[in-house]
C-alpha cells in the first residue's frame, strides 16, 4: 500500500515539473450522483478480484445504496488536480465488530484526493488515478479511510466538466468498513477564464524641437497675443490684473473687475445703495433690494414704512407703530369697565350689576368700528392650576359673548384666560387675592 502511494506522489511531482500553467483546472463546484456497494468489496475480500470477476459475483446497481455528493475541484498543476468531495448515503453500514443494524441511516464521507490525469484540460476525454484520505460519520461511529480509484473526465468547451469515478475504500480505523463507490457528475467552473492582454509597449517617440514661450506663461508664441507679457490662456496669453475676463489692453478699469458691457468698469451705482443701475427701479434714490432698489414705501405719509405700519392707511405716531393715538379718556373708560366685571363665586356666570360697565364698552366700540379688544381673564391660586384656568378662559369668554350679544363684532375681540400665572397683588392676603380675581380690557386700533 505505502509503495503504490509513494508511487502516485512521484508520478504527481513529475508531471508538476513537466507541465505547463496554460491547461491548469479553474475552481470549479460539482454535483454527483454516488453509489455504496459494500457486497462486492466483501466477496472481493472473501475469493480475491479475479474470481468475482470471472463469477461475475458483483452487485448490481439496484443493490447499491444511492446518494448525493458535493465536491470542489482546482488544478494543481497540467496533469493533477485538487478534488474535494462530502457525500451522504442512506444505507444500513456494516460496522465491523458491532451488531448489524438493518434500518438505514445517512452516511456521511468527506475526502481530501488528488486526479492523476494521463492527459491535460486541452483533450475533451482524459482518463485519471485518484488517491486521498477520508473520513466518515455514521450514526455514532466516526472512523477514516483511504480512497483509491480510476475515473474518466469529459471536458465540455472548458467551462464544465463530466466526471465518471470508482473508488476502493480501505479501513484505517476499526469503525469504517470496505466498500466500493462510484460517482458520476458534472462540474462547473466557479469564474471565468481571463485571458491575459498582450501589451504592446509602443516605439519611443521622436524629441520635438522644444517650443518657444519668450515670456514664461506656459502659452507658446504661436498661440500667444501678448508673447512679451505674462497672460493667461483663456485671453490667448494677455495679461487679466483684475481678473474680469477683459484683457488689460481692452479693460477701462484695469484694476477693477467690471463687465464688457462697461468696457471692463463695474455697473454703476448712482444712489450708493448698493443696487447697480441695472436693477435699480429708483437709480437716483437710495432703496433696498427688496423693493428692487426703491425705499420702502410710506402709503400715508406718517414718517412709519408700510413694513412696520400697522395702519398703512392712516397716519398716527411709530409710538402706536403707524396708527392713530386712541384718546386716552377712552382707554380708562374701558379699563375702568373691567374692574366693574363681577361673577357668581367659582363661576363664569356674570352678575347684572356688571352689564352697566359693558354696556359702557359696547357703546365705545360703535362709535370708533376700528377699535379692537383684547379680554383677559385671571384668577387668584386657590385650588389647582388647571382648573383656575379653565375658569379664567370661562370668564373671559363669557364677556365676549356678552358684547357680541349687544352687536360688537366677535371678530375684533380676543378672550384669553391665564388663571393664576399673572397676579397683580400678594395672594397671601384676603385683599391681594381679591384684586388677583379679575378681568381685564385693552382697547387697541391694530
């Protein structure tokens, strides 16, 4: 045993040195059917090969247990390649000393072998030699053993290959039983086959006269307007001091970046604001940009711009932000309104006596229909702060719908309630939690 496998290693080593690279496997996946044949390798052993031969006492295939293998493939040289294979069978295994089990049970063998091939990938048909190691799982038996076979490859157009391969197994350890497996399959290479490219290295060329470039811009004579002076080659070698894109020769303004429009000068600014003339709408005016050059206008004339006027219409002081001044008697008749507002205790109810002052405030906002009012309720903080406001929001409520029953518009009142966030006096006392109850009124025109 040990001189066969010395031999097929010097065979392999030989044909490693002899070879050529141009023929060697690419790595390749392939899928086999397998058969197990352990009768045979039985009566072989029991009466000797030639004598199952001439008896013809081996198994047929209907007798074999049939599986399925996976194998890996990569050529390690011309004439050898790599091949790496697991296989399961389900097969009843005659484990040697032990009590044959009929039931079946999956076989699993994985082996590590080298294909001796008698002739390289170049040939659509070439015979091989195999030899490896291997191992075995079975139920609970693990054991190892060494495969040796012959096998035939087919080799489709290089890109995959057919594989008929029989093997003799022999034990290495006491678990692992003698027997025949044979495999056909097919075998596909993982990636493509690259061709190197042929480089050709061209014919050195032939030194050019050197250029000439008199004054150093890196634009040749030939090509250069200015060839005296520095330039640059986007104005064909003439000097740009203010970088505007007109050639100093052709620029007004030499030394500042203007248009063509101008002769190489800015666009002028008459106003100073910042807006050229161009897109100046009042070219002789200071503005600003958003008014396209113009000054923010003032629709009626009280020194306040319309941005900041909340009455572009009508004049009034920037005090009041453009509108006019209401008369202050009437600010105090409406303040004077809301300390005279009263509501039935842990109520939004309001009590008759409080109708005169808002009758008072009605009459108010009939008479001037651009006034507006702001109505705030607030609490003092006795019991929780939700609640206080939800109330004062109630109380403040309440008194706009008051005026709005007696005609005033809903739509310039506000009612906003802040409970017991802004108080006026010290809650401490019975006196400052009294003037923390109340409502207030604020009159306004914008």
């Amino acid at each position: 045993m040990n001189k066969f496998l010395l031999s097929l290693l010097a065979l392999g080593f030989a044909t490693m040195a002899s070879g050529q690279n141009s023929y060697r496997k690419a790595p390749a996946l392939g899928l086999h059917f397998t058969l197990t044949d352990f009768n045979t390798a039985a009566s072989i052993r029991s009466k000797g090969l030639t004598s199952v031969i001439n008896s013809k006492e081996w198994s047929r295939t209907k007798n074999m247990a049939v599986g399925m293998g996976l194998s890996y493939m990569e050529g390690l040289s011309d004439h050898i390649d790599f091949a790496g294979t697991l296989a399961g069978t389900f097969v009843a295994y005659p484990v040697p000393n032990k009590r044959f089990v009929t039931n079946e049970r999956l076989l699993l063998e994985g082996t590590a072998m080298a294909n001796l091939k008698l002739l390289t990938d170049k040939y659509w048909v070439s015979p091989y030699i195999s030899a490896g190691v291997g191992i075995s799982k079975y139920s609970a038996y693990y054991g190892a053993f060494i495969p040796m076979g012959v096998g035939l490859q087919v080799n489709l157009y290089n890109e995959a290959f057919i594989l008929v391969n029989s093997q003799y197994r022999v034990p290495v350890t006491e678990n692992t039983a003698h027997h025949l497996f044979h495999s056909v399959g097919v075998a596909g290479n993982i990636f493509k086959h690259k061709e190197k490219p042929v480089v050709v290295v061209p014919p050195p060329p032939a030194k050019p006269e050197p250029p000439k470039d008199r004054d150093g811009d890196g634009i040749l004579d030939t090509d250069d307007k200015c060839p005296d002076v520095k330039g640059i080659a986007s104005l064909q070698g003439c000097p740009d001091r203010d970088g505007d894109g007109i050639a100093d020769g052709d620029d007004s303004c030499p030394d500042k970046a203007g248009t063509a429009k101008y002769k190489g000068c800015p666009v002028p600014d008459t106003d100073g604001d910042g807006i050229n003339d161009e897109n100046d709408k009042c070219p002789a005016v200071a503005g600003v940009a958003r008014y396209n050059g113009c000054p923010v206008p003032d629709t009626d004339g009280d020194g306040v711009n319309d941005e900041e006027d909340k009455c572009v219409d009508k004049p009034g002081p920037a005090s009041n932000n453009g509108c006019p001044e209401i008369a202050q008697a009437v600010i105090e008749r409406v303040k004077n309104a809301a300390g005279n507002i009263f509501f039935a205790t842990g109520s939004a109810k309001l009590l008759p006596k409080s109708f005169k002052a808002l009758n008072d405030v009605v009459k108010i906002m009939a008479n001037d229909p651009t006034l507006m009012l702001d109505i705030e309720g607030h609490t003092d903080n006795t019991g929780k702060p939700e609640k206080n406001t939800a109330l004062s929001q109630n109380r403040a409520n309440a008194v706009m719908a008051y005026l709005k029953s007696k005609g005033v518009d809903g739509a310039k009142m506000q009612a906003n309630g802040f409970g017991q966030d802004q108080p006026v006096a010290d809650n401490k006392t019975a006196a400052g939690r009294a003037k923390n109850r109340r409502v207030e009124m604020k009159i306004r025109n914008y």
